[in-house]
C-alpha cells in the first residue's frame, strides 16, 4: 500500500471514530414535532417588495416556486402562502355579493376536493382594507386532521391565499401568539 493510500485509510478511520464519538449522550435531540413559542419578530417582504408581513424570527421560512410564496412554520404549525393570477376575463370579487359567491364557491371546492373537509366558520373580510374570504375549517393534510384558517385576499389582479394549520388541539395557542398577529400584519402594496 502506498504512504498516500495509508494515509487516505488512516484519515477515514479517524473520522469515522470522531463521528461516533460526536455529541453529548446526555444532550436530548431537538423536538421536531414541536412548535417554537415565537421570540421577537421580524418583517418579511415578498413579491417584488408588495408583500410584507411580520413573523416569528425563530420560525423557518422556505421560498416557494410559483404560485407558492413562501412557508413559515414550526414543528407542526405552518403558514403557507400563495398568489394565484387572474385574467382581465376573472375578476376579482370586490363587492358583498361577489365576495359571498366566492366564500360559497371555495367551501364547494374544499369539499370536492377533500371528503373530511368540516367547517368551522366562515366569513367576508377585510384585511388592511383588501377584500377576502376567511374560511375556518377542519382538513386533512398529508393524512392528519388539522385545523385550518384560509384567508383569501383579492388584490392586484390576484388571489392571495394565507393558509395557517395546526394540530386542532393546539390551534388556538398558535393562533393566539402566531397565526393572528401574522395575518393582521399582512400589507398589500399598490
């Protein structure tokens, strides 16, 4: 065997025995499953600067691929938002009766879509004077029940979704310290 070989051999030994000997027996692997109390928070801005909103600085953020926007989450609490272009032939509803129509129509959808689909409450809204639709329902998601609050905001020639879910029995504290705060800090601009 050649010193280079030996040397090569040796060098992979040792880091295999580093490897075993990494971390502390005593230290507990994180929780994955678990959701973060949120710290301090940090303004977040999206879509060419016209998307800003406020979320926990110690929660995750990926950016997603069109139509997706961006996920923020934390253990089992997860915030999902989209943006969904429409023609000049769609129309945004704007008014009462339209934006009825459109709550009407999304529940229809929901429910074709997925057979567990139960909701909760649902309701006309204005979020920082955009129209929308909140829905408030129990899905299925991947196989597990979670509660979900659908916020659909027509604004700019597009729909903007704001999914927020979590596991019904601990969405009332995401929401309370989380998923709130977020969706009322959602600022549309133009």
């Amino acid at each position: 065997m050649t010193l280079g070989r030996m040397l090569a051999v040796t060098v992979g030994i040792l880091a295999l025995a580093g490897l075993a000997g990494c971390g502390d027996s005593r230290t507990p692997a994180p929780n994955l499953a678990r959701i973060e109390p949120p710290h301090r928070l940090r303004v977040l801005s999206y879509l060419h600067n016209t998307l800003h909103l406020s979320a926990p600085a110690n929660w995750s953020t990926e950016t997603g691929s069109a139509p997706l926007v961006v996920t923020i989450g934390s253990g089992q609490a997860v915030v999902a938002i989209w943006r969904y272009p429409r023609s000049p032939s769609q129309p945004l509803p704007s008014d009462i009766p339209a934006l009825q129509r459109a709550r009407g129509a999304l529940i229809t959808a929901a429910a074709a879509r997925d057979r567990t689909f139960r909701v909760i409450s649902s309701a006309v809204v204005g979020i920082n004077s955009v129209p929308g639709v909140e829905l408030d329902a129990l899905e299925t998601i991947r196989g597990q029940v979670r509660r979900v609050r659908s916020a659909h905001l027509y604004k700019r020639g597009a729909e903007l979704v704001i999914d927020e879910y979590a596991p019904e029995n601990l969405f009332h504290q995401v929401d309370r310290t989380v998923f709130s705060p977020l969706l009322h800090s959602v600022h549309l601009v133009g």
